[in-house]
C-alpha cells in the first residue's frame, strides 16, 4: 500500500493538461491565438499568448486540486488509527459531532503527512 503523499503526487502527475496554443490570425497588428487541450475537440480562442497561458495554469491547477482532494478520499490504515486515537475534551463533546469530525480530520492529514514510504 503507497502513503498518502505518494498517492496524491501521483494523482496530481496524472492529472497534468496536455495543450497547444498557437498564433492562428495576424491581422492589421491583432493576434489571435488558438488553444486546443489534448483530447478536447474544441478551440478556445484568445488576443494575446499569455492570456491563453493564464487559461492553461487556471485549467492545470483546478484539475491537480481536484485530483489530489480525490486521491484522499480512501484514508490510509495510519490515517484511520490515528483518528481512532483522537481525544476530545468535554468542552469540544459538548460542541457536537462536527468538532469531533474536524479533530479527526486532522488527526488523519497529520498522519499522512508523517507517513514513510
């Protein structure tokens, strides 16, 4: 079984944005640049380079979040320990399940993170 931090890294190198951006129209000094992502048929069009380099790091960043927030949706064996271990006070019994909730949550990513390949 990998670590959390193993699994995530490489859900987020999967999860990479193949592209091309290219000038497709010079007219009277007005740029047109097309960008087609690998596997999508259509083409966006933008006026300048790098506002179509924008839409790629936008694009690229959305699909690597979404990709590691998926990668921990199956705990690891220390992270449900860890969980397990927490211990709450009365004051944050008292506050109700979505406290206990948030301590174990935490007590999971702090396992993860300490995790050794």
């Amino acid at each position: 079984m990998s670590t959390m931090v193993e699994r995530v890294a490489r859900a987020i190198d999967e999860a990479d944005v193949g592209y091309s951006i290219n000038l497709t129209r010079l007219v009277d000094g007005v740029s047109t640049y097309t960008l087609r992502y690998h596997g999508v048929s259509d083409l966006l069009e933008f006026g300048s380079y790098d506002e179509a380099s924008e839409h790629v790091r936008a694009t690229r960043d959305e699909r690597r979040a979404r990709a590691a927030i998926e990668a921990m949706m199956e705990p690891t064996e220390a992270m449900l320990r860890c969980a397990d271990e927490v211990v709450l006070t009365d004051e944050e019994i008292h506050r109700g399940p979505f406290e206990m909730s948030k301590a174990e949550w935490q007590a999971m990513i702090q396992a993860a993170l300490k995790e050794q390949a």
